[in-house]
C-alpha cells in the first residue's frame, strides 16, 4: 500500500494483470471466451444467437451439446453439484471459492419449490467443511411464487392457498438458514423486485436473530441503486446492535434497473431508482466504507464487478489496517466474468469467491441469455472482457514466440 499524494492511503491491487486474470484457462479455454464475447459483441448477432438456442431447446433439436461445450461452459459449474467438482477444484488452486448457485428456473409449483429447497439443502452438504466452498446462496422465488409475495408486501388478503404458500415458503427457508448454522456455512439470501423485497427483508432478518448470534450465517442483499437503501443498511445495522447479532451484508448495485422503471412508470409511482448512475456508484461506496466502519457486527461481501468499488474496498480494508484476508470481507464475482478482479484479488490474499451457477443447461437458459445480453456491447465498442481476453491471447502468443 502507499500513500497519494493527497495523503490518502492508496491499494497497490491491480487489475489489469492479465496473466493473473487467465492463469486458470488453457489456451483452448480462452478461445472459446474470445470466441463467446466476440459474438455476444454484437447486439444484432447475440439476439439471433439466442433466439435460435431458445427454438432449438424447445423443438428438441439436438443443440445441447453446442451449448454446453460453449456458453454454459464458460459461465457454469456444470449441470449437477458433482458435475461441477472440476471447477470448483480448478477455482480453488488459484484461492478463489466457489458459491454455488443452483439456477435452474424451474417449475413455479409447491413440488418445484420443494424441489429447489432439496436442491439448496445438496449445495449445502457439499459446503459442509470445504473450504472450496465458502458461502451458498438462494433466491426467494425458487421458493416461492412471486405473486404472494407481491400481494404480502401490498398488505391484500390471501386465498387459504396462498397463505399456506407463504407459510411452506418460511419453513423453508428456515430450514435452509437452520442447516446453514448447523454446518457454520454462511448463506447469501439474493434481492430481488423492489414490489416483492419487503416480506423477503423481514423473513431475513428473523433469520439473522435466530442464526447470526455468533457470527454472520444469514446474509441479505443490499441493492445501493435503490434510493432507499443506504437507509435500510443503516436501520439493519441499528437493529442488529440493539438485539444483539451479527449482521451480514451482501453489497450489489442492482439487477432490475428497467423492470423497476417500467413498472414505476406504468403504475404512476417514483421510481426507486437512483436517477444517475453516478448515484448508484456513490451510494455503493458509502454503504462499502459503512459495513467497514462497523466492521465488528458487519460481515460484508461486495458483489460487484466494477473496479473502483473493489479497488476502493482494499483502501478501506488499509485503512482500518484489516488483513487483506480479514475472515469479515469478501469480494466475489460471477463466473466466466470479471477474472481480472478475481483473480488479481485472490493473488493479493484477499477473500474472493464466484458465483458458479449449476442446473440442466435448458433450465439455466434464462440465466445464460441475462449473461449475454450484459456483456452485449454499446456502440460498438469491444467490452472489458473481450478487451482483456484479447490481450491475454496476444500475451501468450508473444510469450511462445520468445521461449
Ligand atoms: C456476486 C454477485 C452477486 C449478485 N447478486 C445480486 C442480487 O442478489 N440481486 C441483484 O439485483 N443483483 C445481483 N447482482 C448483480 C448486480 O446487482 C449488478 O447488476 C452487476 O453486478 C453490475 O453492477 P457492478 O457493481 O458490477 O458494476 P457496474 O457495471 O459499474 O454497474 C452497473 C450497475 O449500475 C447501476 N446503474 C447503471 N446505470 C444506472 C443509471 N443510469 N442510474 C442508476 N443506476 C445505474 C445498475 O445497478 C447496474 O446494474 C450480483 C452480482 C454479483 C457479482
């Protein structure tokens, strides 16, 4: 670390190591990136990629392969726990862990929810005393159907039906977070829709009084691009002090920016949303130097793949002279995404961790096609990853060339 000349402290962490970024590819692995980010490159072809891969899944047409030999490759574990050891082993030569994230989007019915709650329960068997394996992490509506949630948090009467719904949903994830404890594995609770977050809110934190009393176990997401939410970290904080448990941070900027507001829109309310993104960025850094200032109740995991927001938490960790792998803070990625920060991170001793989504590749489709269109670049320009994947090509092809 050295000091700027402003007298701040300044982090020596880098990201542009490219070498570092790839260690875990082989030459054939980084084509297959190159080749991906090059097409998703392109709205026009992206678009046309993916629609035929959704035709070609329904008419059954044997395409499967294709895609698990290439996008799924790159951005998943496999299609089972045991199918994606590879990679986790891979992850964890280099020190990065392995969150694994069951994203099949599956049947919205009780038995798929009963389904995807065993399916959580697995990932936790398989974290169970594996340091390769750090955290888990579910979404509320694999558990439940979204509509109940809405008509909870809108305070509307619900049919006998869904009140028994929204009981099963509660068991369940009282279950989750109760074998989580038992196991001493931490679980990152994903946000989601702003009209469905509020019952997932007070179901976390119930959690979080049951299971957080020695350490943070129970982790609920934090979206800084929610006007709202620098307050909500604030008020979580304050009411973990007075009852006494740790509370666990998960810190993103926000999934959902056009759904919240179009819907804002279409129902006449404001939108939630930080009107620049400039704001997000300046509500993430405070919420970032807030879970550090109270780092003695705070566990925090920053979900981000921006650079700055990483760079700016090392400083914070300096400057509250933490250790870089201080078992509080977290940095964690998406597979397939962002290596540069993960890898350069895990190099420098800090606590990193991926993402690494698992199910059938048809039912992970969904999440495949939001990967896609994320990276699909704006005016032409190549985007970060295809950037750095480029220069790790040319990197290894010169370093051949000399030996
Ligand atoms: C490990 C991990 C876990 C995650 N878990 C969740 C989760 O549980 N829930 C969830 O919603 N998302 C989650 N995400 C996704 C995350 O919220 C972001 O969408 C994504 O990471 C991009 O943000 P960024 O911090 O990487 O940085 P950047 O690329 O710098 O920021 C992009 C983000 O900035 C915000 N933004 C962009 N333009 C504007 C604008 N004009 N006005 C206001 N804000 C703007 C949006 O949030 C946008 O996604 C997760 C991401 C990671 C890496």
């Amino acid at each position: 670390m050295e000091r700027g000349a402003g007298g701040e402290v300044e982090s020596k962490i880098h990201f542009d190591d490219t070498e570092v970024a790839f260690s875990y590819k082989s030459d054939r692995e980084l084509r297959r990136a190159n080749f991906i980010f090059s097409l998703v490159n392109h709205p026009f072809i992206s678009s046309i990629a993916t629609s035929l891969a959704k035709a070609g899944l329904a008419l059954r047409l044997p395409i499967k392969g294709m895609i698990r030999s290439t996008v799924f490759g790159h951005f998943c574990g496999g299609e089972t726990i045991d199918q994606s050891d590879r990679t986790i082993q891979t992850l964890f030569k280099f020190q990065v862990g392995t969150i694994f994230d069951f994203s099949a989007e599956g049947e919205h019915n009780e038995a798929g929810f009963d389904k995807a709650k065993e399916e959580i329960l697995k990932t936790l068997e398989k974290a169970k005393n594996n340091p390769a394996i750090p955290f888990c992490v579910f979404k509320s509506t694999g558990l439940v159907n979204a509509v109940v949630l809405e008509k909870v948090q809108a305070k509307q009467s619900l049919s006998k039906e869904e009140t028994e719904a929204f009981e099963h949903f509660q068991q369940r994830v009282d279950a989750i977070c109760s074998k989580a404890h038992a196991y001493g594995v931490p679980m990152l609770i994903d946000a989601e829709d702003s009209w469905i977050q509020n019952p997932i809110d007070e179901l976390v934190y119930s959690m979080m009084k049951k299971y957080n009393q020695q350490k943070a176990i129970v982790f609920n997401t934090y979206q800084m691009y929610r006007t709202d939410m620098l307050d909500n970290l604030r008020n979580a904080f304050h009411n973990a002090a007075m009852h006494n448990y740790y509370l666990g941070v998960k810190m993103v900027r926000g999934a959902y920016m056009e759904k919240e507001a179009e819907r804002a829109d279409k129902l006449d309310y404001p939108n939630p949303i930080h009107p620049t993104k400039q704001a997000t960025d300046a509500c993430f850094n405070k919420g970032l130097a807030f879970c550090v200032d109270n780092k003695q109740r705070v566990s925090l995991m920053c979900g981000s793949h921006n650079e700055y927001s990483n760079h700016y938490l090392a400083v914070l960790m300096e400057k509250h002279s933490m250790k870089n792998n201080d078992p509080r803070i977290w940095f964690a990625q998406l597979m397939g995404m962002s290596d540069n920060i993960s890898f350069n991170l895990a190099k420098a001793g800090y606590n990193v961790a991926k993402y690494v989504p698992y199910g059938p590749v048809e039912l992970v489709m969904p999440y495949l096609i939001r990967r896609a269109d994320e990276n699909t670049s704006v005016a032409g320009q190549s985007s970060r990853e295809l950037t750095l994947i480029r220069k790790e090509l040319h990197r290894r092809k010169l370093s051949r060339r000399l030996r």
